[in-house]
C-alpha cells in the first residue's frame, strides 16, 4: 500500500475527551489518518503520534467542525467517530478488505453496541476478532426472504439500499402531526457517523451543503449542530438512484461501542433548522417533507425539556449552597 491513508477518522473535540479514549484510538492498527478539529481557543492536547493531524476551525460548533474535518480527510475512505465512543483496533483491515470486495459501495455500516457509560466492563473488554468477509453469506431482500434484517440477528453481509427518498407526503403529518414517523424503519439509514463512507462522494456532498447554507448576498445559516442526520440524507439524495444498493451492513459482534448517557439529562437540541435545508436542496422528496413535518410537532415536547432540565440544574445549585 501507498504512503497515502486508506481511511481517516474524524472527530470534532472539545478538548475534553478521556485519556483512555485517547488511548483506544490511537491502538487503531496501521496507516490511519486521525483528524482531531477543535474549536478556537480550545486547550489543545499535545498527542505524540504522526498519524494524528490537529485542526482548529473556525468557529465552535459540532457542523462546522465535522465539516473542517471531513474537507481535510486525504484518503480514500472516511469515518466520523465522536469523542467518547470506539471503534474496533482492525478497523482499517475490515476498510480495506470490504472494498476490495466491493469496489462500488459508498458505504460500510458497521455494528454498534449501545453501552451504558456507567457499564465500563462492556466499555473496556476486548474487542472480538472480525469475520472473515470472503466466509459471509450476502444476506439481501428476496420474495423468499422478505426481512433479511432478522431484528438484527442476521449472520452475514445485510445488503443496505438507499433511503426511500421518493415516498409520497403523508399528510397525516400535517392533519394529526403527532403521528409517528415510519418512514425510518428498515434497512436503510439516515445517520452519518460511525459508518466508513467513499471520501469522494462525502466531500461532494459537502460541497453542495455548503451551496445550501448560503441565504443571500453574503449571509450564511451554518446551524450548530445535527449534521449526522444532515449530512447522511443529503450524501444520498445528491446521488439517488431507486431503490440502489449503497453498501453492506456487518452481523454482530460489534465494531463500534456507543456510549450512552442519561438523557434526561442531556441537552435539548432542536434538529429542524439543520435539516430544513436538505428541503432547500431537494423539495421534490415526500420523505423529507414527512421529516420536516413530523420535527415541527416536536418543538413544544423539546422546549419543555430544556425548561425541566434548566430547572432541575437550577435546584441541584440550590441544594450545593444550602
């Protein structure tokens, strides 16, 4: 192989990441790029490995520190990994083998195992070795065998098709707006990150993004954050084509470990000005108008937890000075 990196892992930092995070990370095995994006003024910690690029960018902000950290990614194949979550040590193994296999997929969808940040035996155990792709059967939607998906427990290579883009407006969306989105279910998928994507297509996509938040003249709406769901809907609506195989998902065990945290407790984000401008971009999609519609009926339920949360935080201060 080239002095050139296969796949680089991007992360936008705060800084404050663990050692043991950090660690983890950098027991990654071989010619891996690292790309950590801090926001200005950050303290930033010195990382003695070559494979480790620090970038600042130029505002602070999940969006547009991903964003500096995927525009900078040299290889051919990328992964956006958060802070506190880990990726199997053979990870450019599996990059490598996969696409040699399957030169045409955008995409590898890589098992994750959602952990309790509390549970640190499941955090810290060793992780399993990874099949041997050649060995896995294709598991792919036929008459014969309709949900391949199994609820998960599919033993090979799952074929992942494309988001349904072109599904009709459901207008009970409009009419009972707390109706439950269903156009989610299934194969296919709507988020970004902890997945391995052909750079290529990725920097495209940004490229058009980047089109999208331009409002007039030289106002510009870059949104904080949610660009996991943002960017892995508009990759695949700047390239749609029905009902396309885009990639495979691997079987268990798992190649990334989530860390869950208490999300009572957790900010409230609001995800409909991200998203909005995937509209701006392809109107002529039914399913992001679902989307968009479905978000409008949640911005009373998210107000209200950011007031909970503020007021909880408020009477924990109280109860420390008393």
């Amino acid at each position: 192989m080239s002095n050139k990196e296969f796949l680089t892992i991007v992360t936008a930092t705060r800084g404050n990441y663990s050692d043991y995070w950090l660690q983890e990370l950098l027991k990654i095995k071989g010619n891996v790029q690292f790309i950590l994006v801090y926001p200005p003024e950050a303290k930033i910690k010195k990382i003695n490995d070559p494979r480790v690029r620090i970038l600042v960018s130029p505002y602070k902000g999940e969006v547009i520190q991903r964003f500096t950290g995927l525009l900078n990614a040299e290889s051919d194949y990328v992964i956006a990994l958060d802070g506190d979550d880990y990726a199997h040590h053979d990870i450019l193994d599996l990059t490598i083998k996969y696409f040699k296999l399957f030169p045409e997929s955008w995409v590898l969808r890589l098992k994750i195992q959602n952990i309790n940040y509390l549970d640190e035996q499941s955090i810290k155990k060793d992780w399993e070795q990874i099949p041997d792709l050649e060995q896995l059967a294709i598991c792919k939607k036929t008459p014969e065998n309709p949900y391949p998906f199994q609820q998960g427990n599919y033993k090979g290579l799952l074929e992942v098709p494309i988001v349904p883009l072109d599904k009709q407006l459901d207008i009970r969306h409009i009419i009972f707006p707390w109706k439950q989105r269903t156009d989610q279910n299934g194969i296919h998928f709507e988020n970004f990150n902890n997945k391995i994507w052909r750079t290529e297509r990725v920097q495209q996509a940004l490229e058009g993004l980047s089109q999208a938040m331009k409002i007039t003249g030289a106002l510009i709406w870059l949104p904080s954050w949610s660009l996991d769901r943002l960017l892995g809907l508009f990759v695949q609506a700047k390239f749609y084509q029905k009902d396309a195989i885009i990639g495979h998902a691997m079987p268990k065990l798992e190649q990334i470990r989530y860390i869950v945290r208490d999300s009572s407790l957790k900010e409230t984000r609001l995800y409909l000005m991200a998203d909005i401008l995937l509209l701006k971009c392809y109107p002529q999609y039914g399913y992001l108008w679902n989307l968009i519609f479905w978000q409008m009926y949640t911005i009373p339920r998210i107000f209200a937890k950011s007031i909970k949360i503020k007021w909880i935080k408020f009477k924990s201060r109280q109860q420390a000075f008393s």
